[in-house]
C-alpha cells in the first residue's frame, strides 16, 4: 500500500514529478524509509530519479510509463473495492460528498504543523 500511495501522489503530480523532499510530506514514512522505497520502486522500473534542476543538492521523483501503468491498475482494484463496500451504503451524491470531504482533508494536511 506504501508503495501505492508514493505511485498515486505522484500520479497526482504536475508532470509525475516531485521533489524527495515534497513527496515525503505526502507519505506518512520517516525519509530514510522513503528513500529505501523509492530505491525499491525504481529497481522495479516505476519512478526514476533525477537531480533537481533548480537545487542540485535536491532529487526530483518521476513516474515512469510503467509505474503509472501500475498505479492505474492498483487503483482500479481499489476503486473497485471501494464500491462493492461502500456502494450499497451511499448513493450516488453521498458518496461524490464523501470524495470532496476527503479531497478537503487531504488538502488540509499541508497546513498542519509538523509535531
């Protein structure tokens, strides 16, 4: 599921692109953690990594072809799974309000101090 998140934050991306640093407020891991995953992920030919134009000391996370391949496919299952569980309970404009509550959360969180 880790690896799924850093695939769909990234996903998210303008370009499939983010800093280390900017995906790690994303994903609830400590960094060197996500360093080893995204090592990981780029074995598996999902991200690449690159040196941050800007700031040479950065690295700058990209989506590779494959890994957006396999985001989608994960996100289909999930999607799906989703629907079966929820489905019955909400309908069609509950759970459109349940995705802007969620959307709305997940923006707040980059307000929220680190502790």
């Amino acid at each position: 599921m880790r690896e799924y998140d850093a695939l769909f934050t990234l996903s998210r991306c303008a370009g499939g692109r983010a800093r280390l640093r900017e995906l790690n407020r994303e994903i609830l891991l400590t960094q060197p953690s996500l360093s080893r995953m995204v090592e990981r992920l780029e074995s598996a030919g999902y991200v690449t990594r690159e040196p941050d134009p800007v700031d040479r000391r950065g690295t700058v996370v990209v989506l590779t072809e494959a890994g957006a391949a396999m985001q989608r496919r994960i996100g289909q299952r999930h999607a799906a799974s989703i629907r079966r569980y929820l489905g019955p309970a909400l309908d069609d404009e509950e759970l459109r309000t349940l995705a802007q509550l969620c959307d709305k959360l997940r923006l707040a969180q980059s307000t929220i101090p680190d502790a």
